[in-house]
C-alpha cells in the first residue's frame, strides 16, 4: 500500500490557495517582477570575475552564519511579536544591492531567506507554523528593492547618468530606494488583506523605524567596510546585529509585560504609568482631558451561563471594540475583571463634557448589541472548547455588537480632578450612577446620591 503523497507535491493543498485572489494577484505580479528583473539582468551581465565572486560568497556566507547565531531568538520574535517585523538581514541584502551586480544580489537574498526559512521557520509544528509563500513573497520584495537601489548605484558610480554626484549622497539615494521600494510593497499587501490597517501607526507607533534604519545604516557601513578592508571586515557587523537583536528582543520582553493577555491592552500597571504622564502633558499644555471607565453589565451571568471560554472572548471583542473606536493616543486599558478604562489626553472641542458623552455614547452603542444570548454553537463549555472568536461561534463585533450591554463613568481633566486617582473617583461614581439608572447608560462627572433612608 503506498502512502499518500507529502504535502509539498499536493500543489491543490497548498496554503497559497487560500488567500484572497485581490492579494494573490499582487503577490504574483511581484514575485513575477523580481524573476523577470533577475533574469534580464543575467542576461546582460554574464560575466563574473573572482573579486565579485567573492563578495557574493561572503555575504552568502555572513547572512547564514547570522542566522546560526541568532536563531533561537529569532524563531521566538518571529511568532510572538504583534508589531511590524524589522528584518535585520537587509545587513546584508543591502550590502549586496551596493556592492553586486543585481541579480548577484539576488542570489544572496535567496540563499539568505531559504536558510531563514529552513532554519527558523519551517521547525515550528503545525498549524502554527508560517506559510511558505509569505516568505517567498518576503523574498521577493527584497529584490525587486535590490534592483531598484543597485540601479542607483549604478547611476551615480563612475560611467553613470549621474556620476558627479558625491558617492556619499548617492549611497543614501540607494539605501531610501531600497526602503521606499521594499516597505511599500510590504505594506501594500498589509492593506490590502485590511483595508483598515493603520499603516502610519506601523511605521511610526514604536521603535521600528529607527531600527529599521539603524539596520539599513549598518548594512551601508558594513559594504564599505568589505570594499575598503576586504572579506573580514564582515565579522566586525556580527557584535551590532547582535547588539539589534537583544534590543528588540528586550523591547518585545517589555511590551508584553504592559499588555493584558486576554485583551492586548495595557495591564493595570502600564495604563497607570502612562495616563499620569499623559495628564502632566496635559496640564502643561492647557489642555483638557478625560477618563472614562467602562463595566459590562451582568458579566458574572455571562460565565456562568456560557462559560469563562465565551466570557473570555467577550472581553477580547470589547478590547477590539475600544480599539477601532478611539484614537491611536488615547491610552486604553482593562483594570481586571470586567472593567475598562480610557484616558482621552486630547479633547478637541470647547466643551470637553459634551464631547466626552458623545465619544462614551458611542462606545456604549457600539459596544451594546440587541442578542438576548451568545451565537449559535456558544453554549455552555464547561471550561473546554475553542477560543477563536467570531470564527468559532463567539461574539463579532462587526454584526449587531456584542450582545451584552455596558456601563459608562467618566470625568473631566482638570474640572473634575488633576491627578488620576482623583479621577478615577469621579468616574467610578458616575459609574455607579450608571448602574443604578438601570445599566447600559452613560454618566458624566460627579454625581448626587440621595441620602440613605432614616430607619
């Protein structure tokens, strides 16, 4: 009896088919781009003399033995870390984008990028591991950007178009090529798959872009280092992307330790930290601000009913709620339990208590869905099943909300306090003014209790 054949020689099973045709069709014509640039340029430069030939081994060489190194470090940023990925080897890529023929650089990316594959990828079990074809595309974009600032090399280097131009300008006119060209082709897949990606937070919500320049800095020096030096220059690049590569893994270490595992937003801790900052740029800035704190209604009911699995992605589509609603400054975070909260640092209009109700009536809305129960399929789990989401029968906050209801408190900077925990008083009491309305309702600012009843 023969046994059926492996997945790599199933091509109708192959995970490629699953992607949207929109994305797939751009995925193909760039991958096409980069073949085709390849090979015309085979075509014209069929010669190879020893001196390129041993760039070519050594960056070959130095890209491998990089990823030997850091390997294990890799392997886990790789399928752990929920920001834009900074790729550390275009070290080398961009080294050999200045220093060889294109489709020589070429060559090095796909020798660098099927070790990477191979080595950091591919071990991972199944289903979690990476697809291949993000790779190859990966691979892809990074080439069609070797081309473009080999191009420029080429332009500005003697016998150009442009061969007046200072080398040191025309070095930094192919290293902003090879950027433009290979992030645009990344983030271009990135919208497409999600049109509403915020790709300016990508570039600019963190550190990444500094990374990512540092990274490209050091691939220009290290190829200036190997024309003036010779083949061992590249050993003194290894300690630096070393040194990159603990940075990222210490600030990937430190963004988890801010975030709630169940929601992705800050812990208690971060949120604290952060809003108090925030306030302090406020009060210098004259400016107003708010907090707001949100309780959804009868969450002990959820649970016990459907099970902590169903309550769990409640609390996951309620984060996600928050998240598309606000801004990317506002700082939101859970308190524990069933709680949220949100600093709004910047109020734009002039009566900063009207425009808090409107964001929290908003929130309160969209949040506030019309089922009197979960989905069909999120029944009572008993503390098994799956925790998927919307695509396993949990809540989706995109078709008629949630189906629970929540609670708003908020208060007003400065006129309700000046300090977070002045504030944070304020609203909890307008919260439980909330709850005794009657639930799913807002309130805003202090509040007037009447006075317990004389026995």
């Amino acid at each position: 009896m023969t046994s059926p054949p492996a997945p790599l020689f199933r091509v109708d099973r192959w995970q490629v088919w699953r992607v949207p045709s929109s994305l797939l069709g751009a995925m193909l014509a760039v991958e096409l781009l980069a073949g085709a640039l390849t090979f015309s340029d085979l075509v014209l430069r069929p010669d190879l003399d020893p001196a390129t030939l041993g760039l070519l081994v050594t960056l070959a060489v130095a890209g491998v033995l990089h990823t030997e190194i850091v390997v294990g470090i890799e392997r886990i940023r790789r399928y752990t870390a929920d920001t834009h990925h900074v790729n550390l080897t275009s070290v080398w890529t961009l080294a050999a984008a200045l220093l060889l023929p294109p489709a020589l650089g070429a060559v090095v990316v796909v020798v660098v990028y099927t070790h990477l594959y191979w080595r950091v990828l591919r071990p991972v079990p199944l289903p979690d591991r990476r697809p291949a074809y993000r790779e190859v595309y990966n691979a892809s974009t990074v080439i069609v950007a070797v081309h473009g600032a080999s191009a420029i090399v080429g332009a500005t280097g003697p016998g150009g178009v442009y061969e007046g131009l200072p080398p040191v300008l025309g070095l930094v006119l192919a290293l902003l090529v090879y950027t433009v060209v290979n992030t645009c082709l990344v983030l271009g897949a990135v919208a497409i798959v999600n049109p509403e990606t915020r790709i300016l937070q990508i570039l600019f919500g963190g550190d990444e872009l500094v990374l990512e320049l540092a990274t490209l800095c050091l691939g220009a020096l290290t190829a200036v280092a190997l024309l003036a030096v010779g083949p061992l220059a590249a050993v003194l690049a290894v300690p630096p992307i070393i040194v990159l590569h603990r940075t990222i893994q210490v600030r990937h270490l430190r963004e988890k330790a801010d975030l709630d595992a169940k929601t992705g937003l800050l812990n208690h801790s971060a949120w604290s930290v952060r809003s108090a900052h925030a306030l302090q740029v406020a009060e210098r800035e004259r400016r107003q601000a708010a907090l707001l704190i949100l309780d959804l209604d009868h969450f002990k009911e959820i649970n016990d009913t459907h099970g902590h699995l169903y309550g769990d992605q409640v609390l996951a589509a309620t984060a996600q709620v928050l998240r598309e609603e606000l801004r990317d400054h506002d700082l939101v975070g859970r308190f524990g339990g069933e709680e949220f909260v949100v600093l709004l640092p910047r109020l734009s209009g002039h009566d900063g208590r009207d425009e808090v109700r409107q964001i929290a009536e908003r929130l309160r809305a969209r949040v506030s869905g019309r089922q009197t129960g979960p989905p069909d399929g999120a029944g009572p789990t008993n503390g098994s099943g799956s925790a998927d989401g919307a695509a396993e029968g949990g809540p989706d906050p995109g078709r008629g909300g949630l189906g629970i209801t929540v609670s708003i408190g908020g208060a007003l900077f400065p006129a309700d306090g000046t300090g977070t925990t002045a504030l944070l008083e304020v609203a909890d009491s307008a919260l439980y003014a909330a709850k005794r309305a009657g639930r799913d309702s807002v309130r805003i600012g202090r509040q007037q209790f009447p006075a317990p009843e004389r026995p």
